[in-house]
C-alpha cells in the first residue's frame, strides 16, 4: 500500500521550468537530445534504467522521477540532479549517469559541409582536430579544393573567425602544422575545386 502512494506521489509532481543551459567547459561532454544514457541508482535495481532516450525536448522519464531536463547538462550535473529529486522518495540515494550514444546539443556539434566524403554534424570531442573530423567524414572528394577550406567560429560577443586550412596539405602531404584543434560548434567548409 505504502508504494502505491509513492507512486502516486511522483505521478503528482508540478511541471518543471522549460530546458534551460547548464555552462559547461569546453573540455567537458554535455548532453544533448537523441543521446542515450544510463542511469544508475546504487543498490536500487528497480529504478535504475540502463538505456534511456534523451527525448528532443531535451528530457529524461526514469522510474518516480518523470520529465527531468538532461539536455545541456553533463553527466554529473545531470547526477546530481537525479540525486536531490530521489531524496523525496529513497534515503541516500547513490546515482550515476553514463552517456552511451553521443549526439550532443546543436550548438557544441561540429558541422562539415561541402566536399568531404561523407557531409555531417559530429559530437565535439574533448582535444578533437581537423583530422579527427575529416577522418569522421571519410576524407576529401576528387573534387574538393582542400587547401582553401575554412573553419567557421563562432564566440559569444566577438565577430565571428574565418580560420583557413590547407586540408589537402594535411592529408595528402602530412603537414600537421594544419591539424588545429576544433571548438564546439565549429564549422568545417570545403568548397568545390573549379579544375
């Protein structure tokens, strides 16, 4: 009887304030819609959700806490969270959150447009490169005017950085000199070469 009233209880909760975003380092993964998770409640199997779609309203549903914001968040902030909203119904709670498919918000992914192989958005990695992206996207086409590509940056509050690299250099000739490393929410353009 006792946990049909806790269950009852958390089916009562008021709604929350809308997906808001958590700061986060750049260096540190944050979570995104379409990723998926695991949560993990210590000694509590039954409400421990081993995968768990971040839904594109940036939220999660685990048993007895249902609608959390995940998205912006990182996975120990998102812990924390799960930590204070099972307070109400379980002592001591222990929670773990574990990223296992990696989309990550819009703004952190990086976008490569034009003549790379295979056109995409990626999950920002802690420490990625040019080379990381363009081994992602399979390379350059015959096409492509590698070394007139352009990374576009953009930082709150300052103009936005056109940054040239020589991909073909890279690539084919092993400059690493042109492997800079890339920030959330860069863009990777390659433009068609007219020869």
């Amino acid at each position: 009887m006792m946990l049909a009233t806790v269950s009852l209880a958390g089916c009562a909760a008021t709604p929350e304030a809308p997906v808001s975003s958590v700061t986060a380092r750049n260096d540190e993964y944050v979570i995104g819609p379409g990723d998926r998770l695991g949560v993990f409640v210590y000694d509590n199997p039954q409400l421990t959700v081993t995968d768990v779609p971040v839904r594109p309203d940036g939220r999660i549903s685990t048993p007895l806490v249902p609608d959390v914001p995940a998205a912006g968040k990182t996975a120990a902030q998102l812990a924390e969270e799960m930590t204070t909203r099972l307070e109400k119904f379980v002592k001591a709670p222990n929670v773990t959150v574990m990223v296992h498919d990696f989309y990550g918000p819009l703004d952190r992914q990086i976008r490569v447009i034009g003549e790379a192989v295979d056109p995409q958005s990626i999950a920002y990695r802690q420490n990625m490169t040019v080379l990381d992206v363009m081994i992602a996207t399979k390379g350059l086409t015959r096409f492509a005017a590698g070394n007139s590509a352009v990374i576009l940056r953009h930082a709150p509050g300052q103009p936005d950085q056109r940054i040239p690299v020589h991909l073909s250099d890279l690539i084919k000739d092993g400059d690493v000199s042109q492997n800079m490393q890339m920030e959330p929410g860069d863009t990777l353009i390659i433009p068609q070469s007219w020869f």
